[in-house]
C-alpha cells in the first residue's frame, strides 16, 4: 500500500519515496518482496501515482524477480478500500501478503514464519506487544488465547484499550478468502473509513483460524509519518547495518556515527572511523582502513590501502579502483573512472578522475590527474595538472614509467612524456617528451636591478 500522502511529512514529495539509507522507504519494501520470491508485486497507488510508480521501474525490465502491477486508490478511502483496489488483479490460488510502503524495516525472516503460519489457509497477523500501545489497533482474544478481532483505538473500549498487544499492519491471507471478505466492509466506524482488520471478525464468522506471529522487534513494524519517525528509523537501520558488520569483525569507531547507503561489503580486519558516509557499493579488502569523515561511493579499495581522513571517492556509472597498499588523503578526491595500481599514493588536495596510475606512482600535493595514463614509479608534482580538455573535446596524456614531473607545470593533451624523463618545474609542455631526457619550457627568468614598484598617488 503506497497511496498515502504522508501529510505530515511537510513535503511535495509522496510520503513512500522518501529516502531511507539511501533508497525510497518503498524501495526497502519492494527489496524485502524479492526477498521473499514473490512471483508479483501489486502496488497500490494515489498521491503521486505517476512519481511512485516511476520509482518502481528498477524493478522492471528484464532482470526482473517478478512482474509488477499498479492499482490507483482515488480517493483514499481506508486500508480496506486500498486492498479492494488490487482484487481484480489478485490470483485466486496465491497468498496474499499486505505490506505498507512507509514500513521499511520489517525483515524477511519475520515475513517468512508469518507466511508459514498462514499456511495457505489461515488469516496470519504479524503482532508486537507493545508498552504504548496509543494510536495502534488492537488484538482481541478470547479466554483460550485464539484472537477474535482487531479493534482500531479510536472505536476501542476502555477494557480494550488496555491491551498492549497491537497489530503491525502486516498480515498474510489466500486470496480467494481475502476477496469474499473485501466484499463485506463497510465505514461503519468513527473515521467513515473501509478498515482492512475488519476481515478479521468476517474470517472467525467464516469458521477460518486466525493466527498470530507476534514479535518483540518494534523497529521491523515502525511506520514513517513525519521527518522525526524517519530521522529515528534511519539511525535505526545504520545501528542494525553497524552491529551486523561488528559481529562479521569490522572494527568502527563510534557505530553510532557511521552510515551505509547503499550495499557496503568488507573482508577481515577492516577499520574505520567516525562519520564515513558508503553509498552504491562499496567493496573494501582485507585490513583496509578508511580515516575519519570520508564519503565512499561505487569503489573498490583492496587490501591494506589506507584511505585518510576527509578523502571522497564517488564512482559514480564507471567505479573506482584503490589498489593494495595504496595511501590516499587527506582531502583527496577520486572522480569516476580512476584506477590507482598498488602502493600509489594520492596525497593532500590532489584530484583523479579517468585516469590509470600504475604501480608506487606518486601524486602527494595539489595536483589534477584528469584523463591520463601514469606509468609505475611516476612522481608528479605539487601544483601540476592535466590540461585535458580543450573548450570541445577531452584528450589523453600518457606519462611513462619513472617519469618525474616537476611542481607547477601543465601538461596540454594529447601528449605523452617518454620513460625516465624529467619536467622542470614551471614547465608548459605542448609536445612529446623523448625517454630519458629533461624538458623544460617556460619564459626565461629575467632580473630589473634596482626597480622600483609603483606608488599610490597622494590623496587631493
């Protein structure tokens, strides 16, 4: 269910395309439907159809895991009137299970033992005793513990109110049985609303048992109603994401200042500090370690390099590379496209983007390495760069092997600095550089004895 508007979000943006951990809040849902091998997915839309059911192209296409289908809920009318929507896409032989798009934490293995209680043939409620209960509905049990009902808290007694075990949203129901009962709601209720848990009372009058799975894990049944309830999930989901990296041996600092948004895989021995941001996917090798107030994005880092604090790597659609044993940063940025080889090392405010450098090349200080080609051993020095764009298109520089580029000079592509050379600093260089050879081209440094620097006129 993703029709909502979610007005107390204070946003033009529909409720369920909120980001959670980097992706929609209906994103986790429809992830957690994969999950769980459902051969479909019926999304029930209203407030921002067009946005909502956009957002759900990654789920199409030809790697799709099942086939989508969208159903339009105008007006909103109740979670009964919702459902009602998706009957005339529902196949009789199948279970159905109703997830809410703004309940983005609920795990597949508690999905999983809901559905084995349905069994096929049972109404199965996915249940949370709760010690505020306010606001939730309740379930109503006879004496012997087999529940009767789901009372909504507004309609609920004063006896009813007192009970602390709630339903979550969530349940599990054969859909031939689930169309008979959508067929008797009704908005005989104090919101004028069709309910959804009035299938409940229908299935006891029907003789079909209604089960229960009740959980004690409030954050897999926590909906999103306003940017506090997301900004509360959201450390939720990072503290779920940091415990589970901790347990597999990755050493974090604080867990409490760390955030993955996207899909983070580490091996062994793997440290870092406060106030790292991964996004896309991020692979980090065997005793990496990675300094305090980094962003991450779509790289691979391999083994034992060390990425120093305040460093961002984004790799956007072409990734990064971090060879074994390569230092970056502090204050280093790798642009899409950048390949570091082994023990390189891309110092303080130096720039990489679409661009190899081979094996112990060095960049160490305030350089831009932009659409080149650097050969093992390079050093290229403080306040150089590629000149690799010339108004239209982009051009390639190649530099050797054991190249040595002095500090401040520019390198205008196409050009290729043969093996073993030397730039002098300064240097602007247009051509070819032979191997072996030192290239210096720059004006010639020329001394005024005795000049005198221009004073300001006297004030009138």
């Amino acid at each position: 269910m993703a029709a909502g508007k979610g007005t107390r979000m204070k946003s033009p943006l529909p409720k369920v395309l909120h980001p959670l951990a980097g992706r929609p809040l209906l994103g986790h849902v429809m992830d957690t439907a994969q999950a769980l091998q459902a051969r479909r997915a019926v999304v029930v839309t209203g407030h921002g159809a067009m946005e909502v059911e956009a957002a759900c192209s990654a789920y199409t296409g030809a790697t799709a895991q099942f086939s989508i289908s969208y159903v339009r809920q105008e007006p909103q009318l109740g979670t009964g009137h919702a459902v009602q929507q998706a009957v005339p896409v529902l196949a009789d032989d199948g279970v159905v299970l109703i997830l809410s798009g703004d309940v983005p934490l609920t795990q597949p293995a508690t999905l999983l033992h809901l559905l084995a209680a349905c069994a096929g043939t049972h109404l199965a409620l996915l249940t949370l005793e709760m010690g505020n209960p306010s606001g939730y509905g309740r379930i109503v049990r006879r004496a012997d513990g087999v529940v009767q009902a789901i009372v909504e808290h507004k309609d609920a007694s004063a006896a009813q109110l007192a009970i602390t075990e709630i339903y979550s949203g969530i349940m599990a129901v054969p859909a031939a049985q689930l169309k008979r009962w959508l067929a008797r709601l009704d908005n005989k209720n104090a919101q004028g609303e069709y309910y959804l848990t009035d299938i409940v009372k229908f299935a006891v009058a029907d003789g079909v048992a209604v089960v229960a799975h009740k959980i004690n894990d409030a954050v897999q049944v926590a909906g999103v109603n306003s940017p506090v309830q997301l900004a509360e999930l959201e450390r939720a989901f990072q503290l779920r994401e940091a415990h589970r990296l901790m347990e597999d041996g990755v050493r974090l600092a604080d867990p409490a200042r760390f955030d993955v948004r996207g899909d983070l895989f580490c091996a062994h021995g793997v440290s870092i500090d406060v106030n790292c941001v991964f996004e896309g996917q991020v692979n980090l090798g065997e005793g990496v370690s990675i300094g305090a107030n980094c962003v991450i994005a779509n790289a691979i880092i391999e083994a034992g390099a060390v990425i120093h604090p305040f460093t961002h790597i984004d790799g956007e659609a072409l990734g990064v590379t971090v060879g074994a044993g390569a230092l970056v940063g502090p204050f280093a940025r790798l642009r899409p496209g950048a390949r570091l080889g082994a023990e390189v090392h891309i110092g303080n405010f130096v720039e990489v983007k679409n661009a190899t450098l081979a094996k112990g090349a060095k960049a160490n200080h305030l350089a831009y390495l932009g659409d080149a080609t650097v050969g093992e051993r390079v050093n290229f020095g403080a306040g150089s760069i590629t000149a690799n764009y010339d108004g239209a298109n982009k051009h390639r520089t190649t530099i050797e092997a054991d190249v040595h580029v002095g500090s401040n000079c520019v390198l205008v592509a196409p050009i290729t600095l043969g093996a073993g050379g030397t730039v002098g600093g300064g240097s602007t260089l247009t051509k070819d550089t032979p191997a072996g050879a030192l290239s210096v081209a720059r004006g010639r440094q020329v001394s005024i004895a005795n000049w005198s620097r221009p004073q300001k006129a006297p004030k009138a």
